[in-house]
C-alpha cells in the first residue's frame, strides 16, 4: 500500500484526496493542539536522557539478566500518558533470569489495591505465598519467581482497598487454560520461525485500494468439526441441548490450528478468496459470545491450539497468497469476574455497562487503557502477521448514548451533544499508530450509522481507517431479495440508492455472520420462489454484490446454500454440497467461478472506490426489474458491461446501450447449467449498431435469461455492417424504415418470453 507521510505525530496514511469540510476543520486545530502536547511530553523526557541514564533505571529486579524486560521510567510515563504502544514487551509473564536463575518475571498494573500476589501450580494457589511490589512508586507491581515451567497456570489475587481478595487472569497473557477453566498459562512466544518473508514484501508494495479484495468470513470453531457427537453430559431424559437452548451441546470437536492450516487454507485458495476474516481469538469463556466477550485480549484462545500454532495456520495462508483479517473488539469486554471486570475492586478498565449486551465498555479517557489497547492492536499485527483488524462495534464506541431508550439516562459531551470524544480520539489514536508502524496493514470499521469522514485521514477531520462496511448497502439488499417479485417493482430504489453514496467512503459489502443467525433465516431461506429461483435468487444476490463497487465480504456457509441460520456449536453442513449435487453444490461451484473471475477482472476493483470505476446504463427499468451499467477498470480494455435481471421473466430479445461501440463478447453467465441455471440461450458476441438506447449512442441486442446476471466485455471493433441499398428508387422507402426501427423499439418493452419455473 502507498502511503502519503506528514510530519504529525501518528498522523495516518492518505486513504482519499477529499477536501477538509468546514464542519471538521474544528477538529485539526484540536489535534495539532493535542500533536504539540505530546511532543512537548517527549520532549521533557527526552531532554535529560543523558543524566537519566547516569541515574540509572527505574527500580525493580535491575538483575535481570534480560536488559529489555527492565521497567524504565520512560515505560513508566508512557503507559501512564496513554503513549505505551508496546506495553505487551514488559508487562505480563515472561522469561527471565536473575541472579542466574532462571524463572518467570511477572507485571500487572493494579492502582488503588492494598496488596498484590500472584499464585498458581508453582505455590499450590496460597494467595499469600508470592506478593508482588510497586516497580518505582508507580501503580504496576511486579516480581521474579524462580523455577517456573512453561505452561504453568496462574492468576493474580489483587487485594482491593475494601480487603476482598480478587482472584484475576493476566491481563497481558500470552495463553490461558481451555474453558471452563480460567486462569492464564505461562507461555513464551519466542521460537516460530516464519516463512511469510515473500509476502510481507509483496504486501508493503501493494496497494489496497487497487487491489482485488473480497473476504471469507470464519468462525473457526464451527468451519468444520470432527464428528458430530454430542459432548458434555445430557439431560436428565437424556436427551441433548439443542437449538433454541441458552446453552446447547458441542457437536463433535474442534478442528485445531494444524487442522485448518491444512484444510481451510486449502479450501479458501480452491475458492478464490483473497482473504479470510477470523472471528475473534482473543481468550473468551463463552462459545455462544463468538468471541466477541473476552477475557484474554492478549491470548489467542486455547481451544485450537498454542500460539505457535496459530502463527503457522497465518503462515500458510501466506504461503497460499491468502491474507488474514482479525476482528478485533475493543469496544467492551466480558463481564466474568476473572477478567478485566472491576479490575481492582473498582471499574478501573471499564466506565460503564452497556445497557444491551452487558458487557463493560472500555474508559477510553483513561491514559493507561489507551496504552493497553493500542498495544493490544499492534500485538496481533507483529506478533501474528495478520494483514487487517477488523474493528468491531465502531458505532457504540462513538456515540454516548448507543443502546440507550430512557431520555434521562442520556449524557452529552462537553459541545452538548452525544458524540463521545474520547472514543473518537482513541480510535484516530489506533489508526495513527498501526499506519505509522505498518502501513500496509488494512484497518476496516464495523459502523453503521452516518458518522461522516470514516474513511478519511484525521488530519482532515476523519477517523482513519482504510474501510467501512457497508450497512446500508445490506440491509436494503437484503430487503429487496427478500421481496416477492410482483413486488419487486415498487422496491427497486432499494437496488439503486446505493450508488448516490457509494464513493463517499470506502466500502466493504458485507453479508457477514450477523445476518444469518438471530431468528433472520440464511440467505437462501430468505429468497422467494420454489427452490429452482431460490438458487437462482441467491445466485443473483452474489452476483450483484461482486459487481456493485466496493470489496466483498461473504460468510462460511453461504457458498453451499445451507439452509439452516449458522450454529457456533455445530459444523457447516456440508454433505449438502456433496449429497445435492444439482443445487448444493452447484451454487459451491458458481462461487468458485465467480471469485476467481472477479479476481481476474481489473474493472471489478481496480476503482472500486471512485466514481470513475462506475457508470450506470439503466437505473430506472423497475417494471422488469433490471439494471445495467458499466465497470471501468484504470484501461477502456478492461471495461465491463452488466445486466442484472431480479425477476424470474426471461427475454429473446433485449436492447440494451453500450459505452462505445464494438464486438461484446459475454464473458460471465450466472445462468449456466454448470451452476444450476437453465441454460436460456443467450448471446456469445453481440456486435454493437449505432442505434441510441439508454442515452448511448450505440447499443447491442442480447437474450436475458431469469434471475440472472450477464458481462460482456468489448473484444474489438464492431462487426455490424449496414444493409447495402440494392436500387436508387428504393433508398427512401428503405431509409424510411430503417428509421423507424429504433423508434419502435423504443416504444415497445422487450418481448418476455417465459417466468422461469422449475
């Protein structure tokens, strides 16, 4: 990705050469205000580094005989400013030695606690036996035990200054105990050696935005299982909780690091995709949270393997060209008393409770929290490889009052309104900090309402990530596919609407797990019709989704057609694609070919983010419910021509304008048997005349096929060739009627030949 550099400090890259809204401009002053307090901070610990130096570091177990585990004071004030973006380095567990043992180093922060001490196998959990002290007056305690193993578990018991004694998991864990149990695991990250040199150098070089980008979507704990036996003890009747119950049965067990490494890889290069976005891993005590409430932001969770097992699984993805998107959710963690949760007795990583999910919303005003975070984020970029953070949530971040119904529980910022400005600050902080140290890796938002200027740079008055999914573009989608199609006409602005402000950020379109599951059916249980345009409508959706400008983003599941909403407790079902060859995995194979033709055609992402990459040949067809319109690629040779067909009426004869003129080649047909189409005779090279259609000065006639998608593509000059007048006195009355032609065409609808019904 190329990036455009400024001299701010953690100012991000350039993602878009939009002009700076007078209604922002507010913001630049602020964060030069806030830039200048920074570099003054820096400045004032900097000054003296000599005569610090000479003073020695700050207090601790300066034994140590590994120098870049010593707390220094510079350490010290940075976490304390909300700058430590590497606090992973020194805090927590690590390996040490000292005074020629070796033995664990162990960090926690805890202000405002009488005491602090850390237990496990090693000291037979006595909550006594090992305190750990102040490191230099500050609020983080610390301490080296000697003749620890890896894999050891431990907890620290924070005493509050009400003397209750918290039993609590390291925040700044590398690894933790597979649930139900809760307590973290000693664990060095050291001693993978990567492979993926190859590819991190073709990623510096790539740019994002020019670059084909559509996503597959995992949750890898319900990808694929081994077997499908129920685990855990029934019922008393002895039967199994299943769907409908808060808590339902595992069904079979977890596929592992390795397993995936081998088979999702696999699969997903098969499939064409460019990248894979994981669920989050960080350590969680719930399946049925998907991840999404954790208690271990530093952990990958143990339920698939060690940490070294998950840098391989990223390892072979790049090896295979694939890269690995993370979603990351620092907008709340789980509310479990062994976690972050009343930390010190107090809310201390938390402010509030949010008032739908329940779980605590990080303080973003709180320097320290910042620095966990932020060093949260880089942690999975350096020390995993992943090439993108999804960041969840973005929207109840933002806003104060996100979740909130009751007018007297609202609260406003410091302007009276309900933006929340530490959030917003803390997320450009983020931003800032991962394009600084890795400007090649993508950050995208989950955000769904219109905050303005989500895509753009902070210095310009935005929030600075690469990409934004596209809520809107879902959800009208989605409710237009859902329409019977005699209805579909009075709907049709829901196709549309989408490009009047599609350039206005950088989209992702995403049909992601959120709406397969929650009582909203799959996607091909949402499609109207018997099964033969169930399959056709679900074709069709995913055809207009990789043709629409912006990147892709589709679930697991959704490639087969399953039938069922997504169970986190379960695999895919995926004898489907095996045992209904003719749907099932018909509709496998039609995704196949269309990632892989996506892949190939520059006019489907080489401008997918500017109005150049987009012009529409026909909006306003809502009485057959068609659309057409063209994909510009950066070259006229890569232009792409489309037509969309939403209705089940299939047409022998249909016109249709064409950007210039010239021999159009059909290149893609979502109607081919192969794929469960009905194979509607349809045109393989239309040759263009110089009729004017849809406001084009030439225009091709072509066959279009129900619940269908077309692309032509020019090949060449047009081979039409006018009709030669045989006699002189004929000219006129031929004339004539060649003249009239295309005004009778123009007043007659295209000629429906069939509803498709199978």
């Amino acid at each position: 990705m190329r990036v455009e550099r400024t001299q701010h400090i953690c100012v991000p890259f350039r993602l878009s050469t939009h002009a700076e809204p007078e209604t922002f401009r507010w913001f630049t002053a602020e964060r030069r205000a806030y830039d200048r307090k920074v570099e003054m901070a820096i400045t004032s610990k900097t000054a003296n580094k000599t005569e610090r130096k000479a003073q020695g570091l700050a207090k601790g177990p300066d034994a140590t005989a590994q120098p870049n585990l010593i707390l220094t004071d510079d350490d010290i004030h940075l976490f304390g400013t909300g700058m430590w973006q590497r606090a992973w380095e020194k805090m927590g567990a690590h390996k040490d030695v000292q005074d020629n043992s070796e033995g664990w180093l162990f960090r926690v922060w805890a202000p405002q606690v009488s005491s602090v001490h850390v237990v496990g196998d090693f000291n037979d959990w006595d909550p006594k036996a090992t305190p750990l002290t102040r490191a230099a007056n500050s609020d983080i305690w610390e301490t080296f035990v000697p003749g620890l193993e890896q894999g050891s578990l431990y907890k620290y018991v924070i005493e509050t200054d009400a003397g209750e004694l918290l039993w609590k998991a390291d925040p700044f864990g590398f690894y933790a105990e597979t649930c139900p149990g809760t307590a973290s695991k000693l664990w060095d990250l050291g001693g993978y050696t990567w492979k993926d040199a190859t590819w991190l150098n073709r990623r510096a070089e790539r740019d994002i935005m020019k670059s084909p980008l559509n996503i597959y979507e995992v949750h890898l704990g319900s990808w694929k299982r081994h077997g499908n036996e129920p685990q855990g003890e029934p019922r008393e009747d002895g039967t199994w909780p299943g769907p409908g119950d808060p808590f339902p049965a595992q069904r079979g067990t977890y596929y592992t690091y390795d397993d995936l490494s081998d088979e999702l890889v696999a699969y997903v290069k098969k499939m064409g995709y460019t990248h894979i976005e994981v669920m989050p891993l960080s350590e969680h005590p719930f399946d049925g949270s998907w991840g999404y409430q954790a208690t271990g932001y530093f952990a990958a969770t143990s339920r698939y393997g060690t940490p070294q097992q998950l840098m391989h699984f990223v390892d072979a993805c790049h090896k295979a060209g694939i890269g690995v998107i993370l979603d990351w959710v620092p907008g709340g963690f789980c509310a479990n008393a062994e976690g972050l949760a009343t930390f010190n007795g107090h809310m201390l990583f938390e402010r509030e409770i949010h008032p739908n999910w329940g779980t605590h919303k990080f303080d973003f005003s709180r320097p320290e929290v910042r620095s966990f975070l932020v060093s949260n984020v880089l942690f999975w970029i350096e020390q995993f490889h992943v090439d993108g953070i999804r960041m969840d949530g973005v929207s109840s971040m933002l806003y104060l009052n996100f979740g909130v119904d009751n007018p007297a529980d609202k609260k406003f910022n410091k302007y009276g309104t309900e933006e929340d400005l530490d959030a917003s600050a803390f997320i450009r902080q983020v931003n800032c900090a991962v394009g600084k140290e890795f400007p090649d890796v993508m950050m995208i938002a989950e955000e769904s309402t219109a905050w303005p200027l989500v895509t753009y740079p902070a210095e310009d008055g935005g929030l600075g990530f690469h990409l934004k999914w596209d809520m809107g573009w879902m959800n009208d989608t989605l409710h237009y596919m859902q329409c019977d199609f005699p209805w579909r006409p009075g709907n049709h602005n829901l196709l549309t609407f989408s490009i009047m402000y599609a350039f206005s950020e950088n989209f992702v379109l995403p049909l992601s797990h959120d709406e397969v599951v929650n009582g909203k059916c799959s996607l091909i249980g949402r499609m109207p019709g018997d099964d033969w345009r169930r399959f056709a409508g679900l074709r069709t959706l995913a055809f207009y989704q990789m043709t629409h400008p912006g990147a892709k983003l589709s679930f697991m599941g959704d490639e087969i057609g399953q039938q069922i909403e997504w169970r986190y407790y379960e695999s895919i079902e995926w004898f489907l694609a095996k045992d209904f060859d003719a749907t099932h995995g018909a509709q496998q194979r039609f995704i196949e070919a269309l990632n892989h033709f996506y892949a190939k055609q520059r006019g489907l992402w080489q401008n997918a983010y500017t109005e150049q990459g987009f012009e529409w040949i026909d909006a306003d067809n809502s009485e057959q419910s068609i659309v057409s319109f063209v994909r510009h690629g950066d070259k006229p040779a890569d232009d792409l021509l489309i037509l969309i067909n939403f209705d089940p009426a299939s047409y022998e004869t249909y016109r249709v304008g064409t950007p210039r003129e010239g021999d159009w080649e059909l290149v893609f047909n979502t109607d081919d048997p192969t794929f469960g189409g009905s194979g509607f005779p349809v045109v393989d090279m239309a040759s263009s005349k110089p009729e004017p259609w849809n406001m084009r000065d030439n225009s091709i006639e072509i066959a279009v096929p129900g619940l269908a998608g077309l692309v032509y593509r020019r090949r060449r000059t047009s081979s039409y060739k006018p009709p030669k007048v045989a006699k002189k006195q004929q000219t006129s009355n031929h004339a004539a009627k060649d003249e009239s032609e295309p005004v009778a065409k123009a007043k007659a609808a295209p000629k429906p030949r069939t509803s498709r019904a199978k």
